[in-house]
C-alpha cells in the first residue's frame, strides 16, 4: 500500500496519538506513525463519529482492518480496544465507508 502523506494528518507524536481525533465533528484521515513495530491500539474515547481503523506493519502492508468502529458511551457494553492482529507500525484512521 502506498500512502500519500499529503491526503493524511500524521499523528507522529505522543500528544498527537494520544489525542488523535478526538473532539472532532468530521475530519480527513489521519496517519499514526509509531517508532517501532508493536500491539499498537486504538480506542474511541470522546469521538463523535464512526470510524475505520486500518492496521499496517512496517512496510505498508495491511494486517488488518475495522470497519464502522463505534464511539464510546456511557455505557461499559461500548467500551472497546481495537488491537492488531499482528504487531503494526502504522495505523490509519478514516470516517467510516470512506
């Protein structure tokens, strides 16, 4: 898979992962780059909207994907991690069916 930066905002820091999109209404992709290859995950505290969360390893390769992955809510029944099947280096978030 080839990613082009430019369509992306790249979360390439802690503070940047760790807020990723939270708050946001609508919002174009964004790139997590991570230092090393690890069980990186995603969790969806203070989202606003469903995404798509795709996990890559080192090379760009797929390993694998959730689609229409739900905010948290009140409820613990919502509360979710989203973890690779295989450890990832990069992970991509995207509005949900984009």
């Amino acid at each position: 898979m080839r990613i082009n930066k430019k369509r992306y905002e790249v979360a390439d820091t802690f503070w940047k992962r760790a807020k990723g999109l939270m708050f946001r209404k609508s919002t174009r992709p964004m790139l997590f780059v991570f230092d090393n290859d690890d069980y990186h995950s995603i969790w969806m505290l203070f989202m606003r909207f469903p995404i798509d969360i795709v996990f890559l390893d080192s090379k760009m390769n797929v390993i694998n994907e959730v689609k229409n992955a739900k905010p948290i809510g009140f409820s613990p029944k919502t509360w979710r991690i989203y973890r690779p099947k295989k450890k990832c280096r990069y992970i991509i978030e995207r509005m949900a069916g984009t």
